[in-house]
C-alpha cells in the first residue's frame, strides 16, 4: 500500500466550506491548511483554538499542528490565549501529549 499525498493548499473559502462541512476529514485538510496558507493570524488562531475543544482527537491534533504552522510563519500567536488551551487539550487527549510538545517548541522559537 503506497502513500497518498494531498496537496495541503486552499483558499480561505474552500477552508472555510470544509470546515462548515463538519466531515472529520475536511475539517483535518482544512485546519492543516489554515495553518500552512492562511494570511489572516487573528482569523487562523481563533479558529484552531475552536477545533482544539473538539471531541475528535484527529481534529484536535490537526488544530494543534496548525498553530504551530502558524506561530512559524506569523512569528506571533496570543499566547495568552493559545497555552491554557494546549494544556487543556493536553489533559483531554493525553495520547497528544508529544503533538502538543512539538507545538509548543515551535511558539517558543518562532514566537
């Protein structure tokens, strides 16, 4: 069995329409987006930190990495907001313990 690559790309719209699909994989394609394209950082932050609640783990993980995408290449999160809702994700699905970790270093260094 071979990998499938997607290509991560999309508008802000179609994020935007996936993420309004509430379907567990467009909302994972559409977070890891966000994070790797979106240009608004208020928008993309706000908006992980939304699906960082959800009671899916792969929509939490993906809302996770996307932060750190962003926090990389916004070089700012609002750390106020963003660190009590990685330890609370963290607490809520210990399994994302490491994903959290990587996460956080990249607020550290990019930050």
């Amino acid at each position: 069995m071979g990998l499938l690559y997607q290509d991560p790309s999309m508008s802000h719209e179609e994020a935007t329409r996936f993420l309004a699909s509430n379907v567990e994989v467009n909302v994972t394609v559409a977070l890891v987006s966000i994070g790797l394209n979106e240009q608004d950082r208020t928008w993309a932050q706000n908006t992980c930190l939304k699906y960082l609640a959800s009671e899916t783990e792969s929509i939490a993980a993906s809302a996770i990495t996307a932060l750190g995408h962003i926090a990389r290449r916004h070089g700012d999160l609002d750390t106020k907001m963003v660190l009590p809702a990685l330890e609370s994700v963290k607490c809520k699905f210990p399994s994302l313990e490491g994903v959290v970790t990587d996460t956080l270093d990249d607020i550290d260094a990019f930050t």
